[in-house]
C-alpha cells in the first residue's frame, strides 16, 4: 500500500539556518518519524515536481516540561529531514514567497 505523501512532510521548517542553508539548494522539513529516506525524497519530488539530489534525517527527543513544581510532560519526539536539490533543479515555490 502506498503512503500518501501529505502524510510522509508534515511542515516545512523556517529558522535562521534553514534560511542560510536556502542558498546552498538546501530545505528543511519535519516528517513522519517512520518514514525512510527515499519515501521522503519521493514524497517531496511529487508534491514540489522537483529533483532531490539527497535527503539527510535526523532524529529529535522530545524536552521534559514542568508544570509548576513537577516534571509534568514532555514534548513530541521529531524528525527532521534536510534535502539537497539536484543540480539545476527550480527552487521550492513554498520558501521562495517571502
């Protein structure tokens, strides 16, 4: 059964590095933490029509949080993959319109 891809990228994710890293061909996303690398790059080459040269995950605990005195809670774990375009490709539209 295959994925669907709007369930592999959750969002893309925006912060003073991943805007850095916009000029080396290089975008940010949070993804689902059971997807693999080429459902990922798969996923991203359907829904933005671009060329995906390699895909980079790395894994995110979730932070302790308190709620007043005592540990209460802790934040979602998260997956983050960074993607590089192909050489040649369009640049992703979405982070393109600021």
């Amino acid at each position: 059964m295959k994925k669907n891809p709007r369930d592999i990228i959750i969002r893309p994710l925006i912060s003073e590095k991943s805007s850095d890293m916009m000029e080396e061909n290089k975008y940010t996303f949070v993804v689902s933490g059971r997807a693999n690398k080429i459902e990922i790059k798969n996923a991203l080459e359907e829904i933005f029509e671009v060329k995906i040269a390699s895909v980079n995950t790395a894994n995110y605990k979730g932070k302790l949080k308190r709620l007043g005195r005592f540990p209460a809670g802790r934040q979602p774990s998260w997956k983050k993959a960074i993607i590089t375009l192909a050489e040649g490709s369009k640049p992703i539209e979405l982070f393109e319109s600021r």
